[in-house]
C-alpha cells in the first residue's frame, strides 16, 4: 500500500505541473490493474478533475475515493477524502448557490482533522494536512488552513521520497497569503495586506530555492511569479511588473490553469499603476475581467473587478467610483460574514476535540495496555449487557476461560519481557479466529476470556480448537493454552462463567494445551 501511495504522490506532482491529461490516461491503467482500485489512485482522479475545472465529476470520484478508504482502513485517505469533499462543495456553490452549506463544509473538515491522528502513510498525511487547508481557505479561514499547509511542508521535509513536494506546500502557503492580502485590501486595511504580501514573498522565495525532482522548474517558475506579485504593493514594482509578465507567460506555457493564474493580475495592474503606466495597467485589467475563468474562485473575481474599478475611477470615472462604494460595502458585510464562520470553525474543532478525547479516554478505559485487547472492566460490562437484552432467556451464549501454560517457566528463564511478548502474541493468536461479534479479553496475569452470543457449543468448541493450534504454532512461544467452554442462556452467563473455569482446570489437570467443553443440559 505504501508503493502506491508513492506512485499516487508523484502523479500528483505531474497533474500539478500541467501534465494533467497525461496522468489521467496513466491512473486509468493503474486502477484497471489487479490491486489497482484504491483510494490513494481515486485521490488522483479527483486531483486531475479539480485541475481541469471539471469539479461535479471530481465530487464524484471523491465519494467513490471516500468508500475505498474506509474499506481499506486507511485515516489519512478518509481525512483526505472528507476535506477534498468539503472544498469541492464549496467551489461548486459559487457555480449554484442553492449548494452552499457551509455548516457540512465545516463538519466534513473537522471531522477530517479528527481521523487524522498518528497517520503512519506520510502521504496520505501530508494530502489530508493540504485537503484540509485548501477546503479552510476555501471558506477563507486562512488563519486555520496556515497550520495545515505547514504541517505538510514539516511532513515532507522530514520524509526523503517526499522532498520534491516542499515546493509545492511552501508555494501553497505563498498563495494563501497573497489571497488573504487581496481580501484585506478590499477592506481598506492596507497595512495588514502589506504585512501579508511581505509573508508571502518569503514563502515563495522559499519554494523556488527548496524547489527539486522532474518538476522543479515549474514549480520554481510559479513560486518567482508569486514572489513577484508580493512586491508589487511594496518594494520593486517595476522589477514586479516585469516578472510578473514573464513567469506568468512561462507558467501559461507550462500549462499551469487559467483559474490558478488569474490572480496575479490585479497585482501586476497595481505595479503598473504605481510607476506611472495607468493605460497598461487598465488594459491588464481589463483583458483579465474579459477572460476571467468560469472556475475562478470568489474572492479573485471580486479582486478582478475591483482593480479595474479602482483603476478606472483613478482615470476620473464617476460611475467607477460610485460601483467601488457599493463593492466595497459588499466586501465588509463578507469579511464580517468570514469571521462569523471563523468563530463556528473554532468552536466546532473544539467540541471535536474534547469528543475525540473522551472517547479516546473511554477506548483506553476499557483496553489492556498489554496486549491492547478488552481488559477484565469491559469484559464484565459486556457479560452485564448481554444478560439484560431483551430475550435473554431464549439466547445461547458461549464462553471460554483460557489459561496460558508454562508461562512461569518463560518468565523465570527468559525474563518478563519475554513473557510480555508472549502473552501479546497469543492474545494475537487467540482473537484472529474469533468472530466479528465476538470479545477477547485479558483478565488478569496470564489468564483471558471469550464471549461469544448466539454460539451454541459446537461452535465455542470448533473455536477453541482453533485457538490451540494458533498458539502451538506461534514462533519464539513455548507457551500453550488450556481452554475450558460452556454455555447457556444469556440471562445465566455467571453460571457459565463458572463451569467454563472448572472445565479449563480439567483442561490443565490433563496436561494442558487442551479444550474441555462443560455440557450443560437445558
């Protein structure tokens, strides 16, 4: 699985760097392939559908993706899955307004970040830590999708396979802050956009030095052509303008999207305005509201238009200036609207936190810090549920006392860490041939217990035959096991309890390593 998720990042890297087409025809015949369906393949489908603006198609290869990572298991796909779905819906709502619901948004990312915990796949982590931070700035909450981005970069930075993508996050962190600069401005809080465009500069000039692999002049190009729109507000706007130019038309060659490219023309407009060149700056404006990408986001065509209506009222325009109050008004009701989501945003992780914690603490509560099975606590818990169900008295339940033998004997001479691995093997051993519904539990010291409802006892006993013979055959374990069965009725499983305790000393009087069934007659 872990080969996959490598080729899956490099495929990524290519649909990100203008190869899209390419990748999709080459993921096509990895998933035709025996083992091929898995999520971390369906990941890149949806990255190819997300890059060609084809967003209804990417949603639903995300819930075919979402299915795929829960049936293998994995956490950092479903985290990946569940925010991809969150920025997905999103875009889609700019398009339909009657899909906004920025309440699920919000639970998918949470929840999202909540499954993301001690992901041992570093690219599955590193692409949920992005989907989560590309769905918060989604919804603008650039305070929130920071971390995220950076927690990425620290991923891949500690990860050798994975070091061509740092680039990559380093260029997403550059991007978010000159998108956050852009709404600033369309606030008025011009020192704050500054404080931000400076942030990005550092990022981006980061990304194009850190920038390496087959992709590395794509990604060195996009990060200097964001670096230059960081200094078209403050530092070298004639140098900006230029580069702006250049590595744009070098990224448009590339292949780069016209969604992904459209925001550097307000920059390049305000550079142009400020050495003195409003004629071209207009055209750049212009040209760039005319050609505005059907899948750009929000905030770039409210940039877009609002340049160009800064620009054109600098020229003497009257209707200019009056449309400028009124989108500027617009833009202070969606920052104080941003905020608002902000705070539901916080207050949401919180609450998932202190879930997560509780159940995590429920889960510790109830497991043998040993072997990691059920501990004595849940296991009467659960003898206490099955006896109080409805019917109990019609239900067959089995039991099993098992008993460990010879473990002194490893104790004494291979010392109690060697007894420790032991007995986290055979508990191993024991609950591989349990069923689904069934509980294993660590009762005390070398001893375990099994529940098994609705088992009559041939099928208790056809188990424990198996348990002896997984546990003969476990390697560096000289240890056995002497298991003793009964059954009866639900509501009478402390009396089972009993006679299966009797029936496993029977089991090791006779030498160990044996079942003994306790009959009993209904």
């Amino acid at each position: 699985m872990r080969g996959a998720s490598r080729r899956a990042a490099r495929l990524l890297e290519r649909a990100q760097a203008g190869e899209a087409d390419a990748v999709m025809a080459e993921v096509g015949d990895i998933m035709r392939k025996p083992g091929g369906d898995l999520a971390c393949m369906h990941f890149v489908r949806v990255a190819v559908r997300i890059v060609q603006g084809d967003l209804r198609a990417a949603l639903a290869v995300v819930e075919t993706m979402l299915r795929a990572a829960e049936r293998e298991g994995g956490n950092g796909w479903v985290a990946c899955a569940l925010a991809t779905r969150a920025m997905v819906r999103m875009r889609l709502s700019e398009e339909d307004s009657t899909a906004y619901d920025v309440d699920a948004a919000l639970r998918d990312l949470t929840a999202a970040e909540t499954r993301l915990t001690d992901e041992p796949d570093p690219v599955a982590a590193v692409n949920a830590r992005v989907g989560i931070a590309v769905g918060y700035q989604q919804l603008r909450l650039y305070e929130l999708a920071g971390p995220q981005f950076e927690a990425a970069y620290e991923i891949s930075a500690a990860d050798p396979e994975q070091n061509g993508n740092r680039a990559m996050w380093l260029s997403n962190l550059g991007e978010m802050h000159l998108h956050w600069a852009l709404e600033l401005y369309q606030i008025g809080d011009v020192g704050s956009a500054e404080q931000h465009t400076l942030v990005a500069e550092g990022f981006a000039q980061r990304a194009a030095d850190e920038a390496q692999g087959d992709d590395a002049g794509a990604f060195r190009d996009y990060a200097l052509l964001m670096a230059a729109c960081a200094r078209a507000d403050r530092s070298d706007p004639v140098g900006a303008s230029a580069d702006i130019e250049r590595y744009g038309a070098e990224c448009r060659d590339r292949g780069f999207s016209p969604a992904v490219l459209a925001y550097t023309a307000p920059f390049r407009a305000v550079a142009l305005k400020r050495i003195g060149r409003l004629d071209e700056a207009l055209a750049v404006m212009a040209a760039a509201v005319a050609s505005l990408p059907s899948d750009a986001v929000w905030l770039i065509v409210a940039a877009t238009h609002r340049t160009h209506a800064v620009l054109l009222e600098a020229r003497g325009s009257a209707d200019a200036a009056a449309g400028l109050r009124y989108g500027d008004s617009v833009a202070a009701a969606l920052w104080r609207q941003r905020q608002h989501t902000l705070h539901t945003a916080t207050t949401l992780k919180s609450l998932d936190v202190l879930r997560a914690q509780h159940e995590q603490a429920t889960r510790a509560a109830d497991l043998d810090p040993l072997t990691g099975i059920a501990n004595r606590r849940a296991f009467d818990r659960a003898v206490r549920r099955v006896q109080s169900l409805p019917g109990a008295a019609a239900a067959t339940v089995t039991v099993m006392i098992i008993d460990t033998d010879k473990f002194k004997q490893i104790n004494d001479t291979r010392g109690h860490p060697a007894g420790d691995d032991c007995l986290r093997a055979i508990a191993r051993a024991l609950a591989a041939e349990l069923r689904d519904a069934d509980l294993l539990a660590r009762l005390g010291g070398d001893e375990f217990g099994a529940l098994l409802p609705d088992a009559d006892p041939a099928v208790g006993s056809a188990i424990a035959e198996r348990m002896l013979a997984a546990v003969r055959e476990l390697p560096d374990c000289p240890a056995t096991v002497s298991i003793g069965v009964a059954a009866a009725a639900a509501d009478e499983l402390g009396e089972a309890l009993h006679r299966a305790d009797r029936a496993m000393y029977d089991a090791k009087r006779s030498g160990g390593d044996a079942v003994r069934e306790f009959r009993m007659v209904f």
